[in-house]
C-alpha cells in the first residue's frame, strides 16, 4: 500500500504541472471525475463481501481520477480508489491507473497510440471500466469471468500497453498488446496457495497482454479475444508448508455482444490453464479451469432495465464436480468449493445521469466464488444458497 501511495503522490502534482506548463491550453482540458457507490448484501448462507448471512454493507467504493491533456497527442490521467469488500479490501486509497497515453499516429482510418504506467488490462467487455458501476450490467460483474476476489490482479498492471485501430466500412478493428507486472496482494495467494502464508507472492517476469477487438459502425455487435499470463514465485516464510513453488497462469477469453433497440444479449468463455509446481505434493496441480456466462437484458426504457444471467465455472474441467479435488485434499475441503453454477435476475434504474440504483438476486449452487478471507473455515459452506444485492452509486 505504501508504494501505491507514493506513487500517487508523485503521479498527481506531475500531471497538473504538465498541464499548467502548456498555460491555458493545458488547464483547459484538465477534467475531474469521481463516484461513490455503496452496497448492501444478504445472503441465507455463506459469506460474499463481509458478513452477509447477517447483512453486510461492507462493499464500498469511491473513486476520484483526472486526465489532463498537455498537448494534443498526450493525455495524462490517474485514479484514485478506495474500495471496502468484506476482508478482502479495507478502503485504503491505492492508485487504480496513472497512464501517460501518447497517440503516435492519428489517420482518417489508422490510429496508433501507447500507454505507460499503471495500465489497466484489456480482459474480456467490461474489465477495463469495472471500477465505474454505471459501467457495470448488474451490481457485481459475472463472477465467472471477473472475480472480485482477485479484482486487483486482473484490473490493471505496470508496463506498457500499445494500441492499434482500423477504421473500415464493416466496423472498427482493434488491437491492444502490452507487457506489465501484475498487482498482487494477499488475496491472489489465498486464491493460488489456499490461504495468505507468511511468504511471498512475486512476479517472475512481466506479463503478456492482447485484446483484438470488433465492433460494427451502429455497436450492434461487439467481439473480442483476450489473453493474458503470469508468471509468479513464492518465496516461503518461517513454518510456511509450501516450498519456493513457481505458479504460471494463462487467460483465453473470447467475448460477444449483440445489441437491439430493446434487448442486448452478451456471453463470455475462459478457458484458464495453471500450473503449480515446486510447492510440494500438496500444491503441485496442473488443471485447466473453464467459465462462462450467458446474460440477456431488456431496456424498458432508456433508464429502466431487466437482466437474466446464467454462468457457471469449475476450477478444473476435468472435475467440474469437485470430487477429485476433494479427494486430493482429504476430504479437508468440500467438492462445492472447486465450482459454482449462480441463476441472477435483477433490475437497473438511473433516475438520472448521475444516480444508479440496482437490485440482483441470485441462486447459486457451489462455492467457486467465494474468497476464503470472508470464509475462513469451508466445513461451515452450504452448497446451495441465495444472495440479495443492492447498490446505490452516484457519479460526477
């Protein structure tokens, strides 16, 4: 967290001086955004963002970014994020994105830029604008694709990021490609390792990104293929069971949206293979986990709609009943830890451009989804629960 903050420190002061340095020109480009949402979570069994067998309000983000652009190839801009979700977040502000973009080339139907900095990471439709709930189709994106329990991994990394448009009479061609260390933090070793050991979790070299992307002229239909890797060591602590293991991570998303006067119907696959090896027998797994969604939504009116989402995910396709991996464990952890199957039916309204209310209840089966930071001890998981989520946000 500390260097997040010093990194803000820095980053901030220099995008208003570049912008100031240009004169007026520079200051008059210069916006300031930001959001607040707050959200409230019951659940009748198990625990998603804090205590929501009991009712948890303990989901929160508020955010606040600037962009600046001193001339008119460069754009600067940064984000700060505050974000509670349950024992996962502590609503500790941490920099979200600072980027310096720089359009390299800008033709009737070329465009070629490139970001550095803390990038966000081109993942599937809705990664890189999940952060803003206005952005987002239903209170928590599909969990099958963006796991909140990991947000931060997946949302943005440091490096660099290039970017490639095409401009034809079929619709626009897109293509991102970029380097950048991931950002981690307890919660992807809980994911990787079970539970937050004493060690540590580092990058052992930057990771790969590339999105292509397609979208007709009228964004009726919207397409896209994702990839992305990791490659991360653990360097054990005192009494830590798992030795310097090594942890390599592919992403494969394929991604499309279609888009009517009334209805938009959007449907994601990951197709996600791990390796584990060099922790010890307990760790070392090879597995390819799978995910997908499938979501259909219906505008009553410009301001009001419906939603219907089904996914499911299993950390191994091989075993999407979780039975060898509880096998494996000793019957320490439950099979219904390894997948999750979830029916959400839910409601969006903005009053107006500003204000976003929203209403999601979802049936789900298998606890796949669920961060053992919220559930410390999995004997005590019901397979089978339901989930009410509510979200007030506000944005400027």
């Amino acid at each position: 967290m500390k260097r997040s903050l010093s990194l803000t420190t820095l980053f901030l002061p220099w995008l208003l001086l570049a912008g100031m340095a240009r004169g007026d020109a520079g200051l008059d480009s210069l916006q300031v955004h930001g959001f607040l949402s707050q959200g409230f979570v019951k659940t009748d069994h198990n625990r998603f963002f804090g205590p929501s067998d009991e009712g948890s309000f303990q989901f929160t983000e508020i955010g606040i970014n600037g962009s600046i652009r001193p001339t008119s190839s460069l754009l600067l801009s940064a984000q700060l994020l505050a974000r509670k979700a349950g024992a996962m977040y502590d609503l500790r502000p941490t920099l979200d994105f600072a980027q310096l973009r720089w359009e390299i080339l800008e033709r009737d139907r070329f465009d070629l830029g490139v970001s550095i900095g803390r990038v966000k990471n081109p993942i599937g439709l809705y990664n890189v604008t999940r952060d803003v709930a206005h952005t987002r189709p239903s209170v928590f994106l599909p969990q099958a694709i963006y796991y909140d329990k990991v947000r931060n991994l997946q949302h943005s990394s440091d490096g660099v990021l290039l970017h490639a448009s095409h401009f034809s009479d079929v619709g626009e061609f897109a293509l991102d490609l970029g380097l950048g260390q991931p950002i981690l933090d307890s919660n992807v070793e809980r994911v990787v390792l079970g539970r937050d050991w004493a060690g540590e979790l580092r990058s052992e070299r930057p990771g790969r990104r590339m999105q292509l992307r397609f979208s007709t002229p009228d964004a009726g239909w919207r397409l896209a293929l994702s990839y992305a890797d990791l490659d991360l060591r653990f360097r054990p602590g005192t009494g830590d069971l798992p030795g310097p293991g090594r942890t390599k991570i592919r992403f494969i998303v394929a991604s499309a949206e279609y888009n009517a006067a009334d209805w938009a119907f959007t449907a994601e696959y990951l197709h996600e293979p791990v390796k584990l090896s060099g922790y010890g027998a307990a760790f070392d797994t090879e597995t390819a986990s799978k995910a997908w969604y499938l979501q259909g939504r219906y505008f009553v009116t410009p301001r009001l709609s419906l939603h219907l989402r089904y996914e499911q995910a299993c950390q191994s396709r091989d075993d999407c009943d979780g039975r060898d991996a509880a096998a494996r464990s000793g019957f320490t952890l439950p099979a219904s830890l390894f997948y999750a199957k979830a029916w959400t039916l839910g409601l969006r309204w903005e009053p107006s451009e500003r204000v976003l209310l929203g209403a999601d209840l979802t049936l789900n089966h298998g606890n796949y989804f669920l961060s053992s930071a919220d559930n410390p001890d999995p004997s005590r998981l019901r397979t089978d629960w339901k989930m009410l989520s509510l979200l007030a946000a506000y944005r400027f």
